[in-house]
C-alpha cells in the first residue's frame, strides 16, 4: 500500500482533478454561450435581409472551415495583438470555444427551421 501511495499517479492526481474543474468549465460557458450565438445567428441565416445573411453565412462558413486549434491559437495570440490588450487563457478558451460551438449550432437551427413545414 505505502508503494502505491508513493506512485506517480497519486502525486498528480490533484493536478488531473485541478484539470478537470478547467475543462469543464470550459466547455460548459462555452456551450452556453455557443447555443446562445448559435440561435442568433442561425435565425440570422433566415433572415430576408441580404446584409444579414451574407455576414451571417461567412461567419459559418469560415468557422467551420477552420480547425478549432487554428482558432484558439488565433484568439489567444492574434487577438491581443489587434486589439492592444492580453486575453486570460481561461477567457480565450471559452471564446474559442463559443465561436466554434455557436458556427455548428447556427447549422443546427437553420436546418431545423428548414425541416419545419410552411403550414
């Protein structure tokens, strides 16, 4: 039992579990806000407006274009550089991640409303 309690993976355990609280909440506002983003803009992808749909169009389509790591690194190190001011890696993950999630959920509203029939 004492070798066991001196193992490699006891002493990193807290690090795995500090690790797990980061990925979660990651991932839970940034899936909040996506749906949120994702609802705007796939109503936006309806609208009669051509302004409105041409920018709403692009956003999906360059989204969903791109691999989510290129925009990570993008928001994380390319962001600050345009705007003049360092983002919190945190902060960054979770825009990533809402951007991301918000392109792929527009498609999902889209098509739902699509699927619905006229009367």
């Amino acid at each position: 039992m004492e070798a066991f309690l001196d193992s490699h993976f006891v002493r990193v355990m807290p690090f795995l579990w500090q690790g797990l609280g980061y990925t979660l909440l990651i991932t839970g506002v940034g899936l909040l806000f996506g749906f949120i983003l994702g609802a705007i803009v796939g109503l936006a992808r309806l609208s009669k407006n051509k302004f409105i749909y041409v920018i709403s169009s692009i956003y999906v389509e360059v989204l969903r274009g791109t691999p989510i790591l290129a925009q990570i690194l993008f928001i994380y190190f390319g962001l600050p550089d345009l705007l003049g001011f360092n983002i919190d890696k945190i902060t960054a993950s979770i825009i990533a991640i809402a951007v991301n999630a918000g392109a792929y959920i527009a498609e999902i509203v889209r098509g739902a409303v699509y699927s619905i029939d006229k009367g």
